[in-house]
C-alpha cells in the first residue's frame, strides 16, 4: 500500500477517515493534493467503493488531471482510473445534463453558448426590449447574468431583482431555448432544477456516488454548495470529504462564499475536521510572519501552520521603504540581477492590483530583464493605451494611415470600411485624403470636428498638456467618460498614469520611441525554458510557489485598497496578503514606497496596516532605501539609487518629523514627506540629506 508511505500523521488521518462528513484544513503548502489521491486509492485499495462510485470535484481541468495522474501512478489500480467520476463542477454536470437534458425541456443535442455569443443575444434582447444597448451594455449583462445563475435559483421568480432586470433575464433565457442552446452558468443551474424536480433522478445519483471529495471548497458559490447539499441530502452521515483553506478564500468577487466552509459543521452534523499545519514550502520565519497575520482575522477556523522537520527559520521577512515607485523597481531589479545567475524563474512580483506593474515593466525591459506578466494586461497593450499613442502618432506623423484607421471611429463618427477604401483610393495618406474627399453632410460634419482636434500648436506646449488637449477636443475621453461600464473608468485612470509617463520626455518623439521599445518588447515570447521573472497579481499566483517573492507597493489604499478601507471589510483583504507571503519558499521581501503616482495622481500613504500586523520576530525592518544596504544579510541584494542632479527623490531627515524624501523644490523651500508626519514645506537649512 505505497499510497501511505511517507505521509504525516496528519495526512494519515485525513486519508483513513473515510466515513462520515469530513472537513480537511489543508494550510499552503500541507499537501492537500497528495491527501485526496492518496484517499480515493485507499478507498479502491480497500475496496469501500467502484471507481464510478466516487465522485471527485475539482476548480480546474488542471487540477483534475493532475489527481487522475496521481492515482493512475498506483499500478494496482490504474486500469480503474478511466472510471471515476473526477472533474470541475462544470463537466461532471454537463455529464449529467446531457444524459437527462429532456427531463429540463432541452434538446440532447443542446448547444452551449460563450461570451461573444450571449452578447449577440442580449443585444436583440435590449433592441427587443427598447433598452438602449450604452445604458444596458451586453458585455455587462453578460457578467452579471453569469452572477444571478452563480446563486443556484433556477425559478426567476424567486430571485430578489429589479422588475428590469427580470424581463431581461426571461427574455434571454427565451431566447436561449429558442436556439436550443444554455450559457455556461445554465449548466449547474440545469443539474440542481433536474434534481429538485425529479426525484427518482437524484436518488439515482445519490445512490451512486458513495464518496465525494471536493478539491479547494473555500472556492465554492451558493450554486455549487446546493448541488453537494442535494448530492447528499437524506443521509444523516454522508461520506462527504472536502478540502480547503478558509484562509485562502479570496475570490468573493466571482461569487465564492467562504461562510459555505466556515459553516460546514453546521450544514452536516457530526463533522470531524482535520487540520493540516506541516508546511513543506516555506521557511520558519516565513511562515510565522503568515501566521500572525492571519491571526487578525475573526472570520476563521483557525489554525498555525508549522515548518516541516528538515526546514530551518530561514531569513527573515524583509520589509523595506522607498522614497518613490521608481526606486522601488530599481531596487527590485538590482535584486533579480545580482542575486539571481540568470536563473529569472526563481523571483515573482506579486502585485495586488495590474496598474501597478507598468514601473516593473519599463525598469525590466530597459535592464532587458525577461519578464511575463500575468493575470493583468500588460500596461502598453491596454486598449486605451494602444488608442492614445495612435492619437499622439498622428498628432506627431500624420502619414500614419495605421494609426488613423485605429482612432477613427473612437469615438464613433459614422466611417465605415467602404469609406475607407474610398479614401485610400485617392492615393493620398488618410489623413490628407479625408479632408479634400466629399463625404455626407454627417460624416462630414463628424470628420470636421476630427480635423480640428489635431489643429493646435502642439510643439510649442509641453507633451503633457498637448496630449490632454487632443483627447478633450477629439471627444475620446469623454466616450469613456460616458460609457455605462463601471470598467471603463479604470480606463480613464491607466490614461493618467501614461500622462505621467510622457511629462518625463522632452518633446512627443521622443516619448513615442520609448513606446515603441516598450509596444514591441519581445519579453512576452515564452523560451523553451520558460527563465523569465513572473509579475502577476496575487489572485493569479495562489497554488503557485517561488524561491524570492517580492511584494510591492503595501500601503494603505492600495493594499488594502481603498474600497475595502472604506467599507471596512479587510478580511478577504488580510487572506489576500496571507497568500502572497506563502507563496516564498526562501525569500519575501516586502516594500512600500514614501511617494507614488497611482492613476495619474502623486500619493503619499502611509505603510500597509498589514505590515505593522506581522509579528516583528519574523521580520527585519528597514526604514529607508540606504539602511538596507548596510545590512550584512541583503547587502548583496541592492545597490544605492544613482546620483541625480536634483534633489527630488532624496532622503532626508529632521530632528522632530524624522525621515522623509523631497518631492518637490522651490528655491530654498522642500516639499518633503515624512515616513510618518505626511507633507511638509521645510526650509533646506533645517534639514539634513541621508
């Protein structure tokens, strides 16, 4: 039976308690993968079921083959692996449906529809409604229906909606059976109606699937626990196991209701729970500067995770400050290129939201540092990024007939295709073209206010400024402005931040080769090796793990954000953390920067209240960019910032507000902010560079 050699006896017990409701809390890094492989061989090892009488539910197909691999890697039971009843969710019940689909009014042969799809139907469903499709945006639709179908109530009537958003719903759910066809979310929804209608079918079920595991249940919506509810509902014990970490439930946006584990023991009686602590990942120090973070958390279970027997405490948990975002990213790619002997896949930066890669990418290509972001669009390939160096091109080169083609129709002034190649056929580049060729009295009237936008003496006012006007005077800050998509006025945020971008460069040419380099950057090409430093965001990178994690930009307002600080609700906000640092095998290092532009707008927050949460034991603080280098144990890490010719960005300190750096000049007068006193106007003499 080598399915139990070498397991804990923590692990030893969750695989052997095969009877009765079971809770694992399986901690980062505990094994959790290895318990639920190892339970399903020793239920067939002794013989308590048929392969096709366990159920097996996971999140990912990746999940789900890496567990039907595990168990295939027992010889004696491999051959029965093929039978098992293991996937996501979603495919164990589109199995189902598609045995039972007449039973809930669809055809066998049932079509299931993906986004673009659905936003074909609902945008007949507005036209048919006489909604107005910018007010009722389908993209949005789309999202939001996918959220109503997440609550697992198939009877519309029952559902606590708008009566708008009822006719919509019906309408669309119409239209769906009309073209014999279900959305993604329908495929649940369809499963728990078949059950709740057909009783003889459920029991069926139930009394098939005498064991059912359930991979990473903090993760599960209202929709996905109703459908275990009826899986086992009329058993007093069901042999039910689910595994997960109510501290690593971090995906509420989506839909995932963490009380679904917190109240597991109330949903099925007698439940036992077995706690996994031994963390095989991380580093003691790692993981006590985890534990007591998460300590700060009431909505929880609770447990501590523990180092492994062959680990050691490690290095501690480096905290750092920086005088601005820019030093940050020097520092960080100081870091990878002399810590790192090429080998780039050893270092992530785990950022909490994707506004905040843009500094790492620039301060990564310019070094030629191979990186790949993920879980957030790259700064310079965001559309209204891509939209607003169009606008400058032309602005700059207007021959670019390429860039014309992209902005002429954001916002929309009634150009089509064929009006297009009417003017390509004049010979002339498009912008010349469309001011000698005749046009409708709409169009025109259209393409004169285009025209006008671009008329302006442009090198004579600085590039910033002369940006700001082309995209007020060519309408195309206000079609996001009056877009109906809460999305889009991120979107407006990310143009700011390229604003800030262009006011470093001394003329719009210049700033246009910069983004050339970065628009073409080749770093995105995957190489055999795939040796490339990760930035991804911290939802993105749970399940994941690396040698050095770094982890910018913990301040308040950006993490946590500013929504969870007003509304108070830090809890999903502190598991969010507690992820990123688990992540670390050998090396976390956190930092938090005096000064930031955040969506085109210089900050000054204070440190992340999550810092001042870790217990100091684990941690080695250092209060500005130049300590940190005197410190033996990361000495070999950084390097000071540059010599600048001016001062702003300094270090600084005075005898009663304590340490700060300069953020703006006036002659003899600094703008200084203080690590804890915020923004002064001090006089030079008064204070002392460090």
């Amino acid at each position: 039976m080598n399915y139990m050699n070498d397991l804990n006896q923590e692990q030893k017990q969750a695989v052997e308690t095969v009877c009765g409701p079971l809770l694992v809390l399986s901690g980062a890094g505990t094994g959790k993968t290895r318990v639920l492989t190892s339970r399903i061989a020793h239920i067939l090892y002794q013989g308590f079921a048929n392969p096709w009488q366990i159920l097996a539910l996971t999140f990912t197909n990746k999940a789900a083959n890496e567990m039907r691999f595990r168990v295939a890697q027992y010889e004696e039971i491999a051959h029965l692996c093929r039978d098992l009843w293991m996937g996501t969710f979603h495919s164990i019940c589109l199995r189902i449906l598609r045995a039972n689909s007449e039973l809930v009014g669809l055809r066998r042969d049932f079509l299931i529809y993906d986004d673009s799809q659905q936003q074909k139907i609902l945008k007949h469903v507005m036209e048919n409604l006489g909604l107005s499709t910018k007010e009722y945006s389908p993209a949005d639709w789309v999202d939001r229906i996918s959220n109503i179908k997440d609550k697992g109530v198939y009877d519309i009537d029952k559902l606590v909606l708008s009566d708008i958003a009822k006719k919509i719903l019906a309408e669309y759910n119409a239209e769906l059976a009309r073209t014999g066809a279900i959305d993604f979310g329908d495929i649940i929804l369809y499963v728990i109606k078949l059950f709740s209608t057909n009783e003889e079918i459920l029991r069926k079920y139930q009394r098939q699937f005498k064991f059912i595991l359930v991979d990473e249940f903090q993760d599960t919506n209202a929709a996905q626990m109703k459908l275990l509810k009826l899986l086992t509902a009329g058993e007093e014990s069901p042999n039910i196991c689910c595994v997960g970490d109510d501290d690593q439930s971090i995906y509420s946006w989506r839909g995932a209701e963490i009380r679904n584990i917190l109240d597991f023991n109330k949903t099925y009686k007698d439940t036992k729970i077995i706690r996994l602590e031994t963390n095989y990942r991380s580093s003691g120090n790692i993981l006590g500067a985890a534990n007591s973070l998460i300590r700060n958390n009431k909505e929880r279970l609770g447990k501590e995770l523990k180092k492994s027997p062959n680990a050691d405490m490690g290095e501690s948990v480096y905290v750092l400050t920086m005088p601005n975002e820019w030093e940050e990213a020097r520092f960080i790619a100081d870091t990878i290129q002399r810590n790192g002997n090429n080998n780039y896949n050893d270092f992530v930066v785990l950022i909490r939201a994707g506004s905040i890669s843009r500094t790492f990418e620039e301060e990564f290509n310019s070094r030629g540092i191979p990186y790949k972001i993920i879980g957030a669009t790259k700064f310079y390939e965001r559309e209204e990024i891509k939209d607003t160096i169009s606008y400058i091109r032309l602005l700059v080169y207007p021959f670019d007939d390429i860039s014309f083609e992209r902005i002429i129709s954001k916002p929309s002034r009634q150009i089509g295709g064929a009006t297009i190649n009417k003017l390509r056929a004049s010979g002339k580049s498009l912008m010349d073209a469309i001011k000698t060729e005749k046009l409708s009295a709409k169009q025109s009237a259209n393409i004169q206010s285009f025209i006008n936008a671009f008329d302006f003496d442009w090198q004579n006012m600085e590039p910033k400024e002369a940006v700001k006007t082309l995209l007020e005077t060519s309408g195309y800050l206000d079609m996001w402005r009056n877009s109906k998509n809460e999305d889009d006025k991120e979107r407006i945020e990310h143009i700011k931040d390229l604003l800030d971008v262009i006011s470093k460069y001394d003329n719009l040419p210049l700033f246009l080769e910069h983004a050339a380099l970065m628009m073409t950057d080749d770093n995105d090409n995957e190489s055999e090796d795939k040796n490339m430093v990760y930035i991804m965001t911290i939802h993105a990178a749970k399940g994941l793990e690396f040698a050095n994690v770094f982890l910018p930009a913990w301040e308040e307002g950006i993490f946590p954000n500013d929504k969870t600080t007003k509304e108070g609700d830090l809890e999903e906000e502190r598991r969010l953390a507690y992820v990123a640092i688990t992540r670390a095998r050998k090396r976390v290092i956190i930092t938090n920067a005096m000064a930031r532009t955040v969506f085109g707008e210089r900050r000054y927050n204070p440190p992340s209240r999550f810092i001042n949460e870790i217990d100091k034991s684990f941690v080695k603080s250092f209060g500005d960019y130049d300590s940190v280098v005197e410190h033996k144990t990361v000495q070999h890490h950084v390097s000071k910032p540059k010599k600048q010719d001016s001062i702003v960005g300094k270090m600084v300190k005075h005898k009663t507000l304590g340490n700060g750096v300069v953020i703006a000049e006036n002659g003899n007068v600094l703008t200084i902010a203080f690590k804890s006193k915020g923004v002064k106007n001090i006089v030079r003499e008064f204070i002392e560079f460090i």
